[in-house]
C-alpha cells in the first residue's frame, strides 16, 4: 500500500545518514569535520557538513559519506567510525548518541494492550474494520463472521485459528506455564504459528524435556528461512545502475544471543532504520490504531511483537531499503510466513523519485529473495487508486474468499478499504538426491534429501513434518 502525499517542498533534501544526524541535532549545518587515518592518527581530508553531503575543502565538490572516504584515498569502508567533528567525536558516535535519543521517545517499554473496559479488540483480525464481530474465547482478537466465511455463530467456546495447534486444528492445551507435557504449545518463531508437542511427535520430532531456551522452528524450511534471513540483516547488495538493497531489522526485543552485530555494526543498522522510517513517513499518512493509539508504522518498521491483539503482533518484520550514493530511495516492509507466503504491507518511494521504476527494482529485488528462500506467494494490500498499477505492472491477482481466509491463520496485515492481492512465485527449480544413507534390515535407506536451490544446498530430514 502506498499514499501519496501532496505537500512535498519539505521532502526534496536527500534522505541519508548525515542528514538524519543533521535533523536530530547532533550534527550542524556548515560544521567542519575531518577524514582521520584511525592507525596514524593523520587528517587525510576535511570538510564542511551540508544536508546534501560534505564540501571537501580542497576540491570544492559535493561528496557523500562513502565518496568523501574514498575521496581521501582509503578503503576501509568504515566512513562513520573516521570521520570526526570539530569536538573529537566519530560520526559513529553521535549515530549511538541519536539512536540512544530516539530509542528513549519512540520505544515505549509496556506492551500493547487492549483498553481497561473491554478486554476484546473493536477491529477485525482479517479486515481491520469495525462492526459486529465474533470474539476468540481464549484471546483478545475479533472477527467479522463473512470474513471466517461462516453463516451464524458457533455454539459453545470458539477459538481463532491463529490459538489452534497448525496440525490437529485442536484448541485445548497445557495452561500450567510450570510444567511441560504433550499438550503444551510451541510457537514457531519463524512461521509464528503455534504446535502441541504431540503432535509434533507425531510428525517424527525428538522427544524434549522442557520448552527450547533459544529459538525453536516447526520444521526444517522455516529454519533455513530464519538462518537465511538473518545472515542477509545488514548486508548491501548491488544491482546495477548505483543501485543497492539491504534488509533491515530492529532487534530491541531479540535474545542477546541473537545478536551478533558489533558496535559499529549495530549503530549503522539502527541509523539507516531510522532513515526509512523517515521515507516511510514521507509516504504515508498517519496510521494510528483507534483502540491502543499506536503508530501502526513505526511499529511495522521496528518489528515490535508485545501485543495482546494478534493483528498488532508485527515481531516477524523485516525492512528492505533500496539506496543510491546512500541516499534511500525507496522502503518497504516484509515478513515471511514459513515457505507458505511472504507479505508486504508497506512499501513507498520518495517523491522526486517516482516514475523512476525504483519501486519495481525494490520489489524486483523482494521478490528474487523470496524466491531464493523458497517462497510460494507474495500478498500484498493494495488501495483503489493503485490496484490497477498492482495488477497490471506487476502482475498481482485479486484473492478469492478462500485464500483469503488462509491468511488469518497467518495473522496477514491489512488495513480498512484496502483489496487484498497475491503473486504466486516461481521458486527456482528443485534439484534432489539422496544423501547421508543408513543401513536397517541389510537394506539402505536415504536418511535425508538435498535440494540446490540457486547455489544454496538445503538438507531437509526425511522425517521432517513437511515430508510425512
């Protein structure tokens, strides 16, 4: 979904990381700094801070943070950690002072909850729309009966699809939070669905003795998914023309453990998610949740999962920018649910960029990673003014009734007004053979399968779920 918005004088200035240290203050306008050799300790290059780039002073030329470091002859690729401000700071560390600032107002610690005097959501699960709605008896969330596709309401306790176990479709389960039995329900955290444990021995997964202290996957796809995905947070990847993507992720809410970015890492990372906030704020209106007063996109963007509302869990997300001499161009909002879909509901492009196919590279480059991942459908929401563009140029189709109702399984985001559209994905093909044989019975038999899919080898256990 994308909105346009008409005023956009104050949006011409590039989206950078300088600029955003120049919006929060950190930074000032026409502020001399310096390119330091961090091993001798030798100024190899000043300059003057503008909201375009820096003045080189001895060639007079606009340059950005990469072209200023190479400018001066380096190639170390670590422009922020080099570069200095006429008080002895790195760039790097006013991009920890900004984020530590930004961090403190826009992250509110307390989890999203419903208000006091209703504990049910007011909002459809799979629409976003008010009205008269059916209530889950074991969570807060609600639905319109004509988007569950049912006539009349059930009798006795009825529970959403998203508080029934994936497999058996079952709703009963170890309410003991203390002990741990084979009624006790494990959520994937890649897929975010939710398993009993019997019936994931059913499928053939080892017997455990506890809930997993780290992150636990249903299956052998969404594990190489997550581990995917997570190798990629941070990377750029060039695709012609200037032009480059990387995946973004917030990990405020992420184990320590998960984390294994370094400091400088962590502050570029939390810069340039900063920045395509920015972009996306550019784009579109305010989109603030009637009941918890959230800002739906902000809480998109930053992947924040503490809500009791299944619909306002958003800890899946990833964000995907698409940059040029570091400036952002274009933004976009991702999750995956397991190998069954991928969804975005959020993706904009700044003004003066529009028109440009930039949008269509984002999206090109999105959909070449999902498809690498294994990925069957992509699913976005579209608004009138551009369902047309949707279909057309990128070929989306309008979903039926029952696939729609698949995706509240899934916890889709979707906003009031919108048209719900979904791509299928070619995924690459599939090459098998058998591996790792054992001996049973003096016959042997594969223990598992390869697959090569474009260059990386997946190795799926036959008695993995996906395969019984």
């Amino acid at each position: 979904m994308e909105i346009v918005l008409h005023d956009v004088t104050k949006y011409e200035a590039k989206r950078t990381i300088l600029s955003w240290l120049l919006e929060t203050k950190m930074l000032h306008e026409f502020q001399k700094v310096s390119y330091v050799d961090k091993k001798t300790r030798q100024v190899l290059l000043e300059g003057i801070v503008r909201f375009e780039g820096i003045v080189c002073s001895c060639c007079k030329k606009l340059w950005s943070l990469s072209g200023f470091e190479a400018h001066s002859g380096t190639s170390q690729r670590r422009a922020c950690a080099s570069i200095f401000n006429n008080k002895g700071e790195s760039l790097l560390d006013l991009q920890v002072q900004a984020w530590e600032l930004l961090d403190s107002k826009v992250n509110p610690k307390e989890n999203v909850k419903a208000a006091p005097s209703d504990e049910n959501d007011d909002a459809c699960g799979v629409c976003g729309d008010g009205g008269r709605l059916i209530c889950c008896d074991h969570c807060p969330s609600t639905y319109h009966l004509s988007c569950l596709l049912l006539k009349e309401l059930p009798e006795g306790e009825w529970f959403c699809p998203s508080c029934r176990c994936a497999i058996c479709g079952g709703s009963e389960y170890n309410a003991d939070g203390s002990s741990f039995n084979e009624m006790t329900v494990l959520l994937c955290d890649q897929c975010e669905r939710e398993y009993h444990v019997s019936c994931l021995y059913s499928r053939g997964m080892a017997k455990m003795t506890s809930c997993p202290d780290d992150s636990w996957f249903c299956g052998d796809h969404c594990d190489k998914i997550f581990q995917g995905l997570r190798k990629l947070v941070g990377i750029s990847n060039n695709i012609g023309e200037g032009l480059s993507w990387t995946l973004l992720r917030s990990g405020e809410d992420d184990l320590p453990s998960a984390n294994s970015m370094n400091r400088e890492q962590m502050a570029e990372h939390r810069s340039k998610l900063a920045v395509a906030l920015g972009v996306m704020q550019e784009c579109f209106l305010p989109m603030v949740d009637p009941r918890t007063k959230i800002d739906l996109v902000t809480h998109i963007l930053y992947n924040r999962g503490k809500a009791e509302v299944n619909r306002l869990n958003f800890r899946g997300f990833y964000t995907v920018v698409l940059e040029k001499d570091d400036e952002v161009i274009s933004v976009a909002s991702i999750r995956i649910h397991g190998g069954l879909l991928a969804e975005m509901p959020l993706i904009g492009t700044r003004f003066h960029h529009r028109r440009q196919g930039m949008c269509r590279r984002l999206v090109r480059a999105i959909e070449g990673l999902l498809q690498r991942l294994g990925i069957r459908s992509f699913v976005l929401p579209a608004v009138p003014e551009l369902l047309h563009t949707w279909k057309n140029a990128f070929g989306f189709q309008e979903m039926a009734p029952t696939q729609r109702l698949e995706l509240v399984k899934l916890s889709v985001v979707s906003f009031p007004g919108v048209t719900l559209l979904q791509k299928p994905l070619q995924t690459p093909r599939w090459s098998c053979r058998c591996c790792c044989l054992h001996h049973s019975g003096g016959r042997r038999y594969p223990r598992c399968v390869a697959f090569c899919l474009s260059g990386m080898i997946i190795y799926l256990p036959l008695t993995s779920p996906r395969y019984r």
